[in-house]
C-alpha cells in the first residue's frame, strides 16, 4: 500500500555555488522530510534538525532510487538530491527506471531541474553553445567505451559543439587522450576547447585552449570540457562564441 502524503522530488541543486540554485529546487528541498543522495551533494544542503539525511556512494544508483522510493511508500516527502540538473548523467532517470518497477506503482515522482555544468562553464567564458551542441559522457562505467568513441566521431564530424561530461578519472586516466585524438580525426587541431574545473566552487578555473594543445593529464572527473565547432572563435575581448549563423558550406 502507497501512503498518499509521500513523494519522491529529484532534485538538482545546479553546479557549484548556491547562487546556481533556483528558488523551486531549495523549496523542494526545504519541503522534504527525507533527503538521500551522493554524499558530497547532500554535503551542500544546509543542514536542517527536522530532515534526515541517507547519503551514499556514486556508483549506487539503482539501490538509492529504491530506498527513496521505499520510504516514499511508506508516506515519506523524500528529495533525492543532484549536482546540475538531475536529468544530466544524473538521478532523475535512475529513479524512473526503478520507480517503473510495479511495487512502487502509485508512487509520485516529480523531476525539480537545475542549471547544468555546460551552461555555467559557457557562460563564464561567453556563449560557446550559441548554436547546436550535444552532451556526452566519457565515462564507459555504464556504456562501453566503444560506443563512446562511436559517438564522438559521428558528433565531430557533424561539427556540433561537444560538452563533454565525466572527462577523465582515477580510474580511466587514459581515455580523454583516445578521445582527443578520435576528435583530431575531424576537427582542426586549432578548434577552441574550453575546460571548466569547479565552476561555481572555491577551486573554479577556467582554461582556453586548442584541441591540439589541450593536455589531458590537467582534466579530472571535476572538469568539464567544451570542444568548439568549426565556427567557435575567441573575441577581441576573450570572449568564447560560437554564432548563431552557419555558413551553407562551413569549410
Ligand atoms: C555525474 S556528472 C553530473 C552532471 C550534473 N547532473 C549536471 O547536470 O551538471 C558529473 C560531471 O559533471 C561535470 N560537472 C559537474 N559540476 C561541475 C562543475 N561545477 N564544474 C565543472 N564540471 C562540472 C563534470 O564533468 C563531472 O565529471
């Protein structure tokens, strides 16, 4: 049996700083009763007598969409808590999947969402998702590598803008070069590559470079990587763009 008062919020809390996050996401959160989530997210939330706290590893999504959909059920105003938006490479559709399990029919799920990192790093160097652009992870923990570097080439040579998620781990220090290389396949070494470290936190940098000079040994799982299309350009000022324009024949 569902209890009627519970719920499951999943919540994105935006990327870095407070001021990222908007006025529905720290309701939702003000309004719940439980919050559950990676650590250092739930470590960002303010704490609060009246509210408690699950928190968890990163690699447990599944498990944690189940426990907060359990005490949902069981009557529970939950927030499950994410950096960014939580439909990015997030918990958003981990509870989705889970919650279409049929034990947990009848359990209301909402999706409160929030600034991604790709947005807050274009907009600290300017506007370089000014026309198309995709978004992929470099992670291969939930999709084989394979695929990874399927997609990268299809995305370089369809000359999007690239937000690359998940860049360069511990774990996977090698793949941010394999993946650079792939990109060099279709892009001019020249292209403009932005890397966002912390946007938003105490340790922000923001770095302009070349997709020829990029070093990939200076990029961790903090960072986010933006490789320009054909027509990103740096202004007289600095400024990153890319135009809204694209020529009938971008060569
Ligand atoms: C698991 S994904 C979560 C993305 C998040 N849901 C979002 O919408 O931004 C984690 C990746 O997001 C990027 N990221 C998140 N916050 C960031 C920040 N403040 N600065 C730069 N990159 C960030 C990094 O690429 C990091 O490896």
């Amino acid at each position: 049996m569902t209890d009627p008062a519970g719920e499951v919020a999943v919540v994105g809390l935006g990327p870095g700083s407070r001021a990222w996050t908007t006025p529905e996401a720290a309701d939702a959160v003000a309004a719940a009763d439980v919050l559950v989530g990676y650590g250092p997210y739930l470590d960002r939330v303010p704490a609060n007598p009246r509210q408690e706290r699950f928190p968890s590893d990163n690699r447990v999504e599944a498990e944690r969409a189940a426990h907060a959909l359990e005490l949902a059920r069981a009557g529970r105003r939950v927030a499950v808590v994410s950096s960014g938006d939580p439909g990015v490479f997030a918990m958003a559709a981990a509870v989705l999947e889970v919650a279409d399990r049929p034990e947990f029919a009848g359990v209301p799920v909402r999706i409160v969402p929030g600034l991604t990192a790709a947005q807050a790093v274009a907009a600290k160097v300017g506007a370089p998702l000014g026309h198309d652009f995709c978004v992929l992870s470099l992670s291969d923990v939930l999709k084989p590598w394979d695929v990874v570097l399927d997609r990268l080439r299809h995305a370089a040579a369809a000359d999007l803008v690239i937000a690359l998620y998940n860049p360069r781990s511990k774990h996977r220090p090698h793949q941010l070069g394999e993946a650079q290389k792939v990109l060099l396949e279709n892009r001019s070494p020249d292209t403009v590559v932005v890397v966002g470290r912390d946007v938003g936190g105490s340790a922000e940098r923001l770095t302009v470079t070349t997709l020829g000079d990029l070093d990939a040994d200076t990029v961790d799982m903090r960072c986010l990587v933006l490789i320009g299309s054909s027509r990103t350009r740096v202004s007289a000022t600095g400024a990153v763009y890319t135009p809204r324009t694209y020529p009938a024949d971008p060569s």
